[in-house]
C-alpha cells in the first residue's frame, strides 16, 4: 500500500475513535464506529491473501452485525424516551441490546469466535492494530453507560469471557491465535470490574495495550509467527528472547511485573464489593493463560538450540525494523509495580 494512502486510512480509523470517544450524542458514536470500521478493512488486507480477505470478510459482517444491534438499541431508546444523549439512563431493553452489540464489537464470549481466526488470518501489524486500537471506542461506550447495564450481564460474559481466552489458547502454537485469546480473556477481567470501579477497567486497558504492543513489537523484530520460529530466537537474538520472557510473563499476571497490578486491583475490588467467588474463579482461569505463556517461554529462553551459533557470518540478515518506541513499552509491561500506591490513589 502507498505511503499517502496508507497516511488517510490511518488518519479515518483514527479519526472515527476520536469521534466515538468526544461524542454525546448516539447517531454521532455510531458514524464513528462505522468510519473506524470501513477504514480498518484496508489495513487489515493490506497483504493481500485469500486468508487476509477472509479474515477482513469476517471482521466485516461481525462489526456489521455489532453496529446494526447498537442501532437497534439507540431507536428503541428513542422511541421509548425521546432523547439521542448517552448519558440519560436508556431503557432495560436498549440499554441490554447496547451491551451486546458492544460485547461483539469487543470479541467478549459467546461472542468470541471472530477474534482469534481474524487476528490469525492478517499480518502482524494489522494484527496489533486489531487487539490495542480497536478495544479503546466500544470501551469508552461501555464506561459511560456502565450505571445502567444490567450487572448478571456483564458478570455472565466476563466468567465466560476468562474461561475461553484461558482454555482456548491452551493448545495453539500460532502466536496470534495465543494473544488474541489473551485479549478475551484480559476484556474479561476490565468487564468484570466495570460495575464495581469503571475507572479500574480504563487502568486495566492502558496496562493491556502496553503490554500487548510490546509483545507485538518483539514478535515483529524477531519475525516470529508461530512457537518453533520463536524457539529459534535466543540463538539469533538472545537479549530478544529474554525480553520476550518478561513481557509474556508480565502478561500473564505474574508478580513482581506490570501485570500483576491490575489483576491485584481487580481481585482487591471485587471482594470489597462481597464478590469472593468470582474473585477466587478469575484468580483460578488466570493460572490457565500463566500456563500457556510459560510454555512459550520455555520454548523461547529455557530450551537449547540443537547446535550453538559458533558461524562468522548470520544466516540471517539483521532486523532494519524501527524499535524508537519498544524500550519505553517494554519498561512500562514489565516495572510498573512499584507505582502501585500511587494508582491506588489515582483510581
């Protein structure tokens, strides 16, 4: 794709969040959805593939699908109070219809199933896009209509949402395929605080972005797609491989790292709000995702290579990839915890 082009259809999908983002009225963050989701297609085939316009296909009628059931929910809205502002209190039925249409522009369980064959199906950078940039609208929706959603909801979808995104990536090997089910099992924790702490649910995003850009950007560098192409890292790049230990590690949720933080605040809200066996469920499915990122660490930095690097000269030429913003993310995912007091305070 041509760098002018590519300029504007970035600039659109851009642009369409921002208008979801700053807008109070329902037919406004509806166009905004609709321009982010047309622009995002063509990033999305930008390797054009058979496999590249299935998935962009899918992508298609799913969000589609999202958007004409937000929709429907905003007439409804309409006809039974008169009034087109997301803040007014809409009624039981629009306000389920929204959530809905919102779980499916998410990818939270049951409706999942696009998520992990799209993310699958494209290049890794429109891969990354998919699972950071795309969270950030129907978030912010859910964050302002939060008062009036229905709790047993939203608490049915993040249980399903955990279990799913921990035993479906349990026997992948395709590393899209692991982080998109990371990416429903992490909307599943950020769902499940949002009636309890909305504001705990925008610090879980911020530190989920973080993390899984990072982790895009290492895959990127080592140009790694699957579990084997990984196990060859740490004879190529070792210090790589060692950083991709971290950040996965750090996306499992494992103390001492960044992100342990919001999985400790969640746990910490939820039984503030007499909510201990979900909170005790959530911790039990989290070890489920901490099992499938140590085994790609293993396979990553703890297995040998059949024979040590001992060549002169690379069988591969060094990465020319630009890594400006991968030292800041990768101390963001890992060494965070320290301001833990100070989030506290702030959320």
């Amino acid at each position: 794709m041509k760098p002018p082009i590519l300029a504007i259809i970035m600039s659109t999908v851009i642009s369409g969040t921002i208008m979801v983002l700053i807008s109070s009225h329902w037919l406004t963050i509806w166009i905004g959805f609709e321009m982010n989701m047309l622009a995002i297609i063509p990033i999305l085939m930008k390797k054009f593939n058979p496999r590249a316009m299935e998935a962009s296909t899918k992508y298609f009628l799913t969000q589609a699908t999202a958007s004409m059931l937000l929709m429907l929910g905003v007439v409804i809205n309409l006809l039974l109070t008169g009034q087109w502002t997301v803040l007014n209190k809409p009624n039981p039925i629009a306000s389920n219809m929204m959530t809905v249409a919102l779980a499916m522009k998410l990818g939270l369980s049951p409706f999942h199933f696009w998520v992990p064959e799209v993310t699958q199906g494209v290049p890794m950078p429109s891969g990354m896009i998919l699972l950071t940039w795309q969270k950030i609208a129907p978030l912010s929706i859910l964050y302002q209509i939060t008062p009036s959603m229905n709790p047993n909801l939203l608490v049915a979808m993040a249980i399903m949402s955990v279990l799913v995104g921990g035993w479906g990536g349990l026997n992948q090997t395709q590393l899209r395929k692991i982080l998109a089910y990371s990416s429903i099992a992490h909307m599943g924790w950020m769902i499940a605080v949002t009636t309890y702490n909305p504001t705990l649910m925008l610090l879980n995003l911020t530190i989920y972005i973080t993390m899984t850009l990072g982790t895009f950007m290492l895959f990127m560098l080592s140009t790694s797609t699957t579990t084997l192409s990984l196990s060859h890292t740490w004879n190529k790049l070792p210090l790589i491989a060692s950083l991709i230990l971290m950040t996965m590690l750090s996306l499992g949720g494992l103390p001492p790292l960044s992100g342990f933080i919001p999985k400790w605040m969640i746990i910490h809200e939820l039984t503030k709000n007499d909510m201990t066996t979900m909170a005790t469920f959530m911790a039990m499915t989290a070890l489920l995702n901490l099992y499938f990122y140590m085994r790609l660490t293993y396979a990553t930095a703890l297995t040998m290579f059949p024979s040590t690097n001992i060549m002169k000269m690379k069988w591969q030429f060094e990465s020319t990839k630009n890594t400006t913003l991968l030292p800041p993310l990768i101390v963001i995912s890992t060494m965070l915890l320290p301001l833990t007091p100070m989030m506290l305070t702030l959320f």
